[in-house]
C-alpha cells in the first residue's frame, strides 16, 4: 500500500483509515476493503482512502471495484500526489497516461532518503556509468563545457561526470531528492522543475551534453523529447539516455509503474528531433529480484562543428 497519507478532517474516518492499513500490513485484505469502504462513506473526498480501497480490490482481484475506487481518488485529489492515474493505465481503465507530477515528486520526495541504498545496493543500479561507456564509444569528447542532468535525483550521475564538466546543471521535479544532491556540492546549479517544462525555457545552444539516466521510464511516450533537447544542445552537442524496452511495438506499462519503449518508438524519437542516433544498445541498468530489466543505452547527436 502506498505510503502517502492525508487526514480527512474526520476523526473517526482517520481512525478508521489506520484500522485498515493495519489490516493491509497484516495481509487480512478483505476487512481492510470493508472498513475502508466504511471510511469513504464517512469522508467521500478522502483520496487516500480511496487509493487504498483501489489497491485492496486489485489485491482482492475484484479489477471492476478497483477502477471505480481508483477513478474517485483521482476526483478527489486533482493532484494525483497517489497516482491513481497510473493505476488506472495499468488496469486497462485508461490509455498510457502521462505521470502526474504530484505522484511523481510524493513518490521521490518520499523515497530521497533512501534512493541510493536502493538503487546502487539491492538493484545493481549502473546507468550512468553504461552512459558514459556509451559516450566513449560514440567518440563523444572528454571534456564538456556545458552539462545538463535531467531528472539528477540525489546526484549519481552527476557523481561520475563532473570531473568532466566545467559547468553542470542539475534538473529534477523532486525537492526532496535536490536537498540530497545539494549536499554532494557537485552541480553547479540545481533546479526543481519538469523535464519538458526546463526545456522550453532554457536558452538555446546552452549545453555540449543533455544526460538523462533511467529519466523517460516515466515517459509514456518519447515523441515529446526530441525537438525540445535539440533546441538546447549546441551544434555538435550529444545526447545520453536509458530506458527501459521490450519486444513488441510501442509502449508498455510495466507492473512496476515504468514505462518500457520499443526500440523502434526510441529511434523514431530522436529522428524527430533530427538528431544523429551514434549508439542504440540492449543494455540492463538495474536487477529486480536478481533479474535484469531489458533496456536501451542511447547515444544521439546535434549536426554542427
């Protein structure tokens, strides 16, 4: 169950609420459906209730009553700090969606603390190092006057490319995972905000190189990506990217709540954003339960000196 919490300004429903989270943690999912459904009864605007519900009828495998419970958490909190929905997109109940930026800076302000432990400890987490070696083999330069990180998180790339950049900007949604990044002094500058959104107002020809490590996982869809980081990069400048793939055409939703893009969605990307693609390998940036997660290391660059 997800960790987000809000009260309901109801005593007895946030009494209730917790009555039914104990019931989830302890696996007893059934009474925790019937008293969250209490819960909602008593505060119909309380989305965290209402996620909740969703995600005990889902374990319950009653889909029809997760999506209708998924569908008022999204109503009422208009948010989606729960991200409801991708839940939905998951179900079958919406189309691919794009992630909401309230579930996205919940989800990683939440999980800041504990990201690299994560990350690097028990999921093998390796994505900007295979950028790099990516790079390298694209005879992209040593050195880069201008780097801009997409999505840096708490600084892991910035960790291993700053000896190699005179200036580095570091860009990320979650306030959360900049204090921890702020903290390793390895940026030249920090800024909260959206990809797409710091694209469109960055100047022009500002960057030699535009990273973004294991970023477009919460893409569903890459075609956005193209012109905006064109528009950014200097004649001549490269592109780095991970994402997660599979098989079949298009884009998927994994279990997981990370989008999976086909390798041909990815080089249509970067076709339209008329960039060179130099570098298009299979590549795993991380293991889930001691298997690799299928994906792509992309390496692209802008015509020019």
């Amino acid at each position: 169950m997800s960790a987000i919490h809000q009260t309901s300004g109801d005593l007895i429903a946030d009494r209730r609420f917790e009555w039914a989270r104990g019931l989830i943690d302890e696996g007893d999912h059934a009474a925790a459906a019937e008293l969250l459904a209490e819960v909602v009864a008593l505060a119909p605007g309380f989305a965290a209730a209402w996620f909740a519900l969703g995600e005990t009828r889902e374990k319950l495998g009653n889909t029809v009553g997760a999506v209708a419970a998924f569908e008022k958490a999204r109503a009422a909190d208009p948010r989606d700090a729960h991200g409801a929905a991708v839940r939905l997109a998951r179900l079958g109940a919406l189309p691919p969606v794009a992630m909401p930026i309230g579930y996205i800076q919940s989800l990683f302000d939440g999980y800041a603390p504990k990201f690299e432990t994560s990350l690097t400890g028990h999921l093998n987490y390796r994505g900007p190092q295979l950028l790099l070696d990516a790079l390298t083999r694209a005879g992209a330069p040593s050195h880069f006057a201008d780097a801009l990180d997409l999505g840096c998180g708490t600084g892991l790339a910035g960790d291993l490319f700053r000896a190699l950049c005179g200036r580095l900007t570091g860009v990320d949604l979650s306030g959360g995972m900049l204090q921890v990044a702020q903290g390793k002094k390895v940026y030249d500058e920090l800024v909260e905000a959206e990809a797409m959104t710091f694209l469109g107002s960055a100047r022009p020809n500002s960057f030699d190189l535009v990273l973004a490590a294991d970023v477009f996982i919460y893409f569903h869809e890459l075609m956005q990506i193209g012109v905006p980081i064109a528009r950014v990069l200097k004649p001549g400048g490269y592109l780095a990217f991970s994402v997660e793939t599979h098989d079949d055409d298009g884009v998927i939703l994994r279990d997981t709540l990370r989008y999976a893009h086909s390798e041909a969605h990815v080089r249509a990307a970067v076709a339209g954003g008329g960039l060179e693609l130099l570098v298009c390998e299979r590549a795993s940036t991380r293991t889930e339960r001691g298997v690799a997660v299928p994906g792509l290391v992309v390496v692209a660059k802008k015509e020019g000196a």
